[in-house]
C-alpha cells in the first residue's frame, strides 16, 4: 500500500494502521476541549461569583462573550480550512487556546477574563469548523453518523462531565479562604488536554476529499486506502469545482444550507438551557453549591447515556424520524420546566433530565451530521463555520439574558423555549429529505444545484 505512480510513498503500512484507527478520534477530540470549556464557565460561576461579586448581567457576559469569539473562530477559520487545509488549522489553533487558557487562571480584574474568555472562543471556532469538515469526509457512509455527530458527541460531553469532577474535587480540597483556586485550577488544567491532543493530532493525515479538491489526487488515494473509503468514493467520485459562495445560495443548495442551518440555530437556542447554564438555573432554585455540581453531573451522565444509545440509532434508523421524536419530547420537556420547575423541584429535576436525555439523543448529533452534509467539500469548512456561527450567537444570545431573566421572572422565563422545539419539529416534518442515512457524502450533496460538468477524478 501507499506507493504513487511517481514512486512517492505518502502513506507506508504503519501509518496507515495508525491512520485507519486513530483519524476520527484525535478530530472529534477537540469537542472534549469544547465540552470542558462550555462546562467550565457555567460551574466555575458559582465560585466566580464569590470573588468577584458577579451581576445577573455579568454572568450572562462571561458565558456570551466565549460564545462571540467562537462565532468568529468558526467563520473565519472554516474558510481558511477549504483555502490551506484542514491539518494547517490544527497545528494552530490549539496553541492560541492553551495560551489564553493559562492566562485566564491568573486575571485579577474581571474584564481581563472576558479578554480571554473571546480569545479561547476563537480558538474553540477554530477547532470546531475544521473537525466537523474533517470528520465529514474521513467517515464512511455506513457510520457518518457515529463519526461526524456522535462521536464528537460523546467527546464533548466526556469534557463536560471531566469539568464538573474536577470542581467537585478542587472543591473538596481547596481551603474556603482560598476558593478562588477552585475556577483558577479549572481554567489552568483546561491547557493540558488541549497540548495532549495538539501534539497527537500531529500524526494526522490531510482530508483526502480536500485533496483531490486541490489536484493531489496521488496522496488523496492513498490516504482512501488507508481509511478503506476507496470503493465508496469511487462510486461517487468528488467533483473539482470553483469555490464560488453564490452556489450555496442557489436552487436546491439554498433550502438545504436555510434548514439545516435553521435547525442548528434552533437547537443552540434552547439546548444552553441544559448545556452550561444548569448551575445558574438550581443556583435560582436555592439548591447549595455542592448539590449542584452534582446535579450537573447527572445531566451529563444522562446525556453520555443517550448519546451512546444514539450510537446504535443514528445509521441505523430514519434521521428524520428520530429528530421528529425527540423535538416532540423537549418541547413538553421545555414547557413542563418553565410553568412547574419554580414550585416543584421534583418537576425541575425530572425535566431537566428529560430534556438533557431528549436533546443528546437526538438533535445535538442530528444537527452536526445534517450541516456537514449541506456543504461541498471545496466549502464544507466555511460552510460550518458559517452555520455554526450564527448558532453560537443565538447560544450567546440565550446566556447572556437567561439569568437576568430567570432572576426576573423565575422559572417561566423558560417557557417559550417550548415553542423553540417546537419549531424545530415542523421544520424537520416540512423536509423529508433530512432522511439521509446510508447515502455517501457525495450521494447526499449531489442532490444540491451544483454543476454537473465538473471533472470526475480517479486514481
């Protein structure tokens, strides 16, 4: 294996067991750093609070501003992806996030951590447009679904679930009059998965797809060979065209960019509600700082439950359907927490639960398979981040007013976001072509208005 028809050898038999084996794990591994940090905001506030004397709005600032930075990591780095290389962003990104990651355990004013609250959003940007992309056109299309939306997935929630253990043991063992080492040490040890996955990810090979994009076709196929994707792009073989924006706004290319974008926006409106503002919101019900972080621990346990069960759905069964079920479920999940989480935190608890199981399960995967299938390869980077973009802002949007408005209004702030899923169903009920299990990612973008002239490439 790995010899071109110029003799060059780009992939010799070791490496291509290494790049068989390990390729969508270290990609997707960048969601663990995600996870981590989306996590980290929302626990460490509780203990932010104490040393800084923190307001509703300036909790809603701290996790909003991370949201921004990503918003522009992702737009901007997900076209430099198409234009340099997936890989070239990688051997990047992640040092801007290890840098300001340190630097945000040592500020002493709290304008200095939203300085690098922005920054390590822009490096997260970075990361998530490229892994998206990258895990997209490495996976086969027997298991698209488990590699580019639960794998990710599960990476991010093990993040998650690590952040709130590591409070709950800094907690346990930092002396009260030195509480704030608590965030600091969260904020600090944030840099040390960050350099593991750097200098592992280093082992990589480039998207194969976005080789042959570029004319390398040579390396492109011997890289197929080694993943065994060679017999599937053959019978789809990616087409080299321009990168032209326009396309992405014409004909059946614009209704699948608007949904599925409509459906990621939907979904990083209301899912925030669970994800990282879990401590604001049993904080506002009177629940003590230790049951807190453990609650949060249960959620994310749940939603690691429910994305493993997801793991044997997500090719298996109708995409459609399962998005179909559980926008259906969080809606009465959403409505149930608003009208009766202030009175009972029995009906707080259960929905939070429900709501966490509901969203992993189904739309926090369905909506990274669906985005990536929208794009083409010579735009999937940009066109991530251009999806993902718009979502983190309405994430922001929804973290920096929530608390201010639960501390308003209580917990039927939370309400309308019923009507959120509830739009998010429709919108899956109007387009049956969201039933994309079991097609090649060249078999799925096809079906857009793209040129059909372009130039059919082989080994």
């Amino acid at each position: 294996m790995g010899q071109s028809a110029t003799g060059t050898v780009y992939v010799d038999a070791r490496r291509a067991r290494f790049i068989k084996r390990w390729s969508p794990t270290l990609i997707a591994f960048g969601e663990f750093i995600d996870g981590y940090d989306l996590t980290v905001i929302g626990v460490a506030m509780v203990f932010l609070t104490k040393t800084f004397t923190l307001t509703a709005a300036d909790k809603g600032l701290l996790v909003a501003i991370s949201f921004v930075g990503t918003a522009l990591g992702l737009v901007l780095f997900g076209d430099i992806a198409d234009r340099v290389g997936r890989k070239k962003v990688f051997a990047f990104n992640l040092w801007v996030f290890i840098v300001t990651a340190v630097g945000a355990a040592f500020i002493t004013q709290v304008w200095m951590l939203w300085v690098m609250r922005f920054l390590i959003g822009v490096a997260i940007g970075m990361d998530l447009s490229t892994s998206c992309a990258f895990l997209a056109e490495v996976a086969p299309k027997s298991s698209r679904g488990r590699l580019a939306g639960s794998l990710p997935t599960i990476t991010l929630i093990l993040g998650a679930i690590f952040s709130i253990l590591l409070a709950m043991f800094l907690k346990a063992v930092v002396p009260v009059a030195h509480h704030d080492w608590v965030w600091r040490g969260m904020f600090l040890f944030a840099a040390l998965p960050a350099f593991g996955v750097l200098m592992l990810r280093k082992q990589l090979p480039e998207s194969p797809r976005w080789l042959i994009q570029k004319g390398r076709d040579e390396e492109a196929w011997q890289i197929l060979d080694a993943l065994e994707l060679s017999e599937e792009v053959l019978q789809a073989p990616p087409r080299r065209t321009n990168r032209e924006y326009r396309r992405l706004f014409k004909g059946e290319a614009r209704r699948r960019v608007l949904v599925c974008t409509a459906f990621f926006m939907l979904n990083t409106t209301a899912g925030p509600v669970v994800s990282f503002m879990g401590p604001v919101i049993f904080e506002q019900a009177g629940v003590p700082a230790g049951n807190n972080l453990l609650i949060s621990l249960i959620a994310n346990c749940v939603g690691l439950v429910a994305v493993l069960i997801g793991v044997r759905l997500i090719d298996s069964v109708n995409r459609r359907s399962l998005g179909l079920v559980t926008a259906a479920v969080l809606t009465v999940a959403a409505l149930t927490m608003g009208l009766l989480g202030q009175a009972s935190q029995v009906a707080l608890f259960g929905s939070f639960i429900a709501w966490s199981f509901a969203t992993w399960l189904g739309p926090a995967v369905l909506c990274l398979v669906w985005a990536s299938e929208a794009y083409p390869t010579e735009l999937r980077g940009f066109g991530q981040g251009l999806t993902q973009s718009l979502s983190r802002m309405m994430s922001a949007t929804t973290a920096f007013l929530l608390p201010g408005l639960i501390n308003d209004h209580g917990f039927y702030a939370i309400a309308p976001f019923s009507v959120v899923y509830a739009l998010m169903f429709l919108l899956v009920l109007r387009n049956p072509w969201l039933a994309s299990t079991a097609a090649s990612l060249e078999e799925v973008t096809a079906t857009a208005d793209v040129p059909k002239a372009a130039e059919a490439v082989a080994p």
